[in-house]
C-alpha cells in the first residue's frame, strides 16, 4: 500500500512539472518589428536582413560574401509559389555603412536581400 501511494505522489510530481503554466521569466521569445517606411538610423550596431536563397544557391556563397560578424541566422520555408526555397533571416553586427556595402554586395550577386531593421 505504502509503493503505491509512493508512486501516485511521483506521478503527480512529474505532471506538476511537466504540466506547469510557464512564468514570465521562462519566455525567451523575441520579438521583431517591421515597418511601412525606411527606418532611418544615424548609427547602429546590430542589422536584421532577410534574404531569399533559391534551391540551387549554395548557403556557404551568401556567407562568404557577408564580412561582418553573424549573430543569428534562421532559415525559413518561402511563402511563395515556388517549392522548396528558403528565406534566411540573418543578424549581423556592423554600423549603417557597413550594412549598405553588404546589400550592395548580396544584390550584386543576385540575391533578393532586404534590411528588416536596424538598432
């Protein structure tokens, strides 16, 4: 009789943690916010671009070309028609100007790049 009161208090443990609302302290999410018009910023020190990468573009070339320190990068399904092309949303680091060479560079290369924002 006592195991299976033992066993019942365990089983109800392991659900209270597992099954526990989550606190403000345990979300991790962030948030980003996009805008109609051109964000204008005189300096900055972080930059959210999101590039689409057809099927046949190798990752490591958009890289390559990206000479600034990558903080982030996550890869997406495309909303679009086409199947099985990825949009990348890559963070770097690097002041305005830096940021405009970089697109200057993915555009050149025959990149769909855009700045999402900067801060």
């Amino acid at each position: 009789m006592q195991t299976s009161i033992q066993n019942e208090r365990s089983r109800r443990r392991d659900c209270y943690d597992f099954c526990r609302l989550p606190t403000p302290t345990d979300n991790f999410t962030r948030f980003g916010v996009l805008a109609a018009t051109p964000l204008v910023l005189e300096a900055s020190s972080h930059a959210l671009l999101r590039v689409l990468l057809e099927k046949e573009t190798a990752l490591n070339g958009l890289l390559r070309k990206i000479d600034q320190q990558i903080v982030r990068l996550d890869r997406r399904p495309s909303l679009g028609q086409v199947p099985f092309q990825d949009v990348y949303f890559i963070e770097i680091v690097g002041s305005k100007a830096e940021v405009a060479v970089t697109m200057t560079i993915l555009r050149a290369g025959g990149w769909d790049a855009v700045v999402l924002g900067l801060w």
